[in-house]
C-alpha cells in the first residue's frame, strides 16, 4: 500500500516532533524529512521528492513564504500546507503564503494547550487535508469540510468519488436575480480573487461569500479582495443593508444568512451550531437566500473539501435559482463543488477563469426589481 510522503518543515523541535508524530500514527502517512528552515527545506525536497509539506510561516533564516515562492519557481506542484499562528499577525502571513502558492494552511494549538490536546487538535485539523490534496487510489476517504471548536450537529459526508462525472443540468429560463451567494473553501482565496478580478463592472446585486476561515482571517481577506477587482468587498456586519456592488464575505465562526423582516434585505449573523462542521456554512447562506428571494438567486460553488453548499444547492434549484460550480481541473480540491456536479444540481461545469463571465452572463440577462425582500 502506498503512503503519502510528507515533509514536516518547522523551526520549532516541539512542533515538529508534535506534527510527526500525530503523522506517522496514521497508516496512509509517512514522514519522510523533517527541516528547521527553508533553505533546508528546499534541499531535502530534492532529495526527498515529497508527496506534500507541512510549512511553519515564521522561521529563520528563510521564512515560509519565501520557501514557498521558491519552490513554486522551481516548478514543485505538491501541496503545501501552511502552519500559521491565530493572530493578525498569522493571518497576514498566511494570506500572503497563500498568494505566493500556499495550498491550505491550519492554526497551531494555542500556548495554553496541553500536549494531548495539541496532538488531537493537530490530528482533527491536518490529516483530512492530507488525505485530500494527496488522494490515493485504494482509499475511500470521508473528509469533512474546515471544522470549529463547537459541536458538529451533521455527520460527515463522503466526497465525490474519483473519477464520478458531473450531471449537467439545462440552464433554466431566464429569471430575475436579487443575489448571488458564493461557496469556498480549501483553495477558496485564490479562487475568490480569480472570479472578482475577472469581473468587468461592479455585480448590479449584491454578493454573500461563505468562505471557511476563522476570524481575523476572513477580515483579511475581505480587505485583500477589496483590491483585486470593480466590486466593494466587506467581511459582512450583523443587520447592514445589502447593497448592489458590494460583496460580504461572512466573518469566521458565525453563520451569515440574509433577513428581510424589515421589508429590505440585510445581512443576519448568528453564533448556531454549525452545519456541515461549518460556522460559517454555505448551507445556511444559500437557505436564507432562498427564504429570502425564492427563485431569484444565482448560487456559485467553488473549490473546497467536503459537501457544505450541497443541500442549499437543493433548495436553490427547486426554488428555480440557477447554480454555476467550479471543474474538477481548475480546484484545489473537487469536493464542495463535486458534490453539487455529481448530484445533478449544477447548471454549468466551469473552469475557475470562466466563472466570472458566466456570472455576467446570467446577470446580463436578468431582470429584478431594486433590491429588497421579495414580495
């Protein structure tokens, strides 16, 4: 049977003894190498020719996001998983790892964890991202999407099979289109900035984006975003107006959904349980899109481990939404937009890059009255 090889790269002995091993516990993982720095780690992936690396940010004499920028000159494609602190600090890193050819990344254990917890922490968080940037052919893998520290209320779904080919649905007749709501996860922040910079004018609706991130993060992201293309990007607020032009990215561990009490849309957060081990959820966001707006919805799922978006997929096509999702080829990881494909739910099957003109198209011809609940 093979393993999936592994190089642990960390200045910490602590964390790099931690990493290895949680690892080497798991019988689809070998750690091959471990590396104190970068420099070194760019020898030993010669030497090594690993399957994918685990990557601290901050290190001596060449940092992570060197390192990372360093290999992808050099042409290596394996996955590269960053290690990054819950801070602002981390989050800027992380974000910028992740722009210079990062994969994913998971945070550390706090400094108040003890050693068991910071080893469950280690093996909840970094394992399913391993199994799934590195599939293996004799393996059936259940991979639940980016988890929280709250209690999950759904159990974990397994991803699409490889090889399962998408369902295409008709694109339905034109229809009116008060939203569009977004899904992402792994490899979600490269993909969200491909699809805002290749639009032409700021979106005539405004757009919600679930994106699992922690807090900090998701603020990060929202002002980087805000930079790359003719729309307005926020991490969303609690009870603001949604308005045409705007996107709101949902601030991490808190569902976004949309309320229409006062006879206008507006932006809801809430701190329930999450859904699909997600908090935020697509699923929750793509419900109250459709409670909020019927039919009138276009809904996006990009790439990203696990199913979250599925069942809200459900609710938009039967509401008469329309639903675009990202290939199998342009993602990081076929899972979130994969389960929608292979359930039948997606009206087009697109490479990330022609994702934005879709957008356009379906919005281009369109009709909605301004902005508001639906009557």
């Amino acid at each position: 049977m093979s393993r999936i090889r592994v190089l642990v790269v960390d200045d910490s002995v602590v964390v790099r003894r931690i990493v290895s091993d949680v690892l080497g516990q798991d019988r689809r993982i070998e750690v091959v190498g471990i590396a104190a720095n970068g420099r070194l780690a760019l020898a030993k992936v010669e030497q090594l020719q690993p399957d994918l690396v685990t990557m601290d940010v901050e290190m001596p004499e060449m940092d992570g996001i060197e390192t990372v920028a360093a290999l992808r000159a050099q042409g290596y494609r394996m996955p590269i998983i960053m290690f990054s602190t819950l801070t602002e600090r981390g989050a800027t890193a992380t974000l910028d790892a992740l722009a210079a050819g990062a994969t994913d990344y998971v945070t550390k254990p706090t400094g108040t964890a003890s050693v068991h917890e910071a080893l469950a922490r280690v093996a909840h968080d970094l394992i399913p991202r391993i199994v799934a940037l590195v599939p293996r052919t004799e393996d059936v893998v259940e991979v639940p999407a980016r988890q929280v520290h709250a209690a999950p209320v759904a159990e974990p779904v397994a991803p699409p099979a490889p090889g399962a080919a998408p369902v295409t649905r008709p694109m339905p007749l034109t229809h009116p289109v008060q939203l569009v709501v977004v899904a992402a996860s792994t490899g979600g922040p490269d993909a969200l900035t491909r699809v805002l910079r290749g639009l032409t004018v700021p979106p005539p609706v405004p757009v919600l984006v679930v994106q699992h991130m922690p807090p900090v993060f998701t603020r990060q992201l929202a002002a980087r975003l805000d930079r790359v293309g003719p729309a307005t990007v926020v991490e969303a607020g609690d009870d603001e107006p949604l308005e045409a032009g705007h996107v709101y990215i949902a601030p991490g561990d808190r569902h976004l959904g949309v309320d229409t009490r006062t006879g206008m849309l507006r932006t809801a957060l809430d701190d329930s349980p999450p859904i699909n081990f997600c908090r935020p959820a697509a699923d929750v966001l793509f419900r109250s899109a459709v409670r909020a707006v019927r039919g009138e919805l276009l809904g996006v799922v990009l790439t990203g481990m696990g199913v979250d978006g599925r069942q809200g997929c459900v609710d938009v096509v039967g509401a008469g939404g329309t639903v675009l999702v990202q290939d199998q080829p342009s993602s990081v990881v076929w899972g979130m937009p994969g389960a929608v494909a292979t359930a039948g739910l997606a009206h087009r099957v697109l490479p990330v890059d022609q994702i934005p003109a879709a957008v356009e198209d379906v919005l281009s011809h369109a009709t909605a009255e301004p902005t508001g609940a639906h009557r």
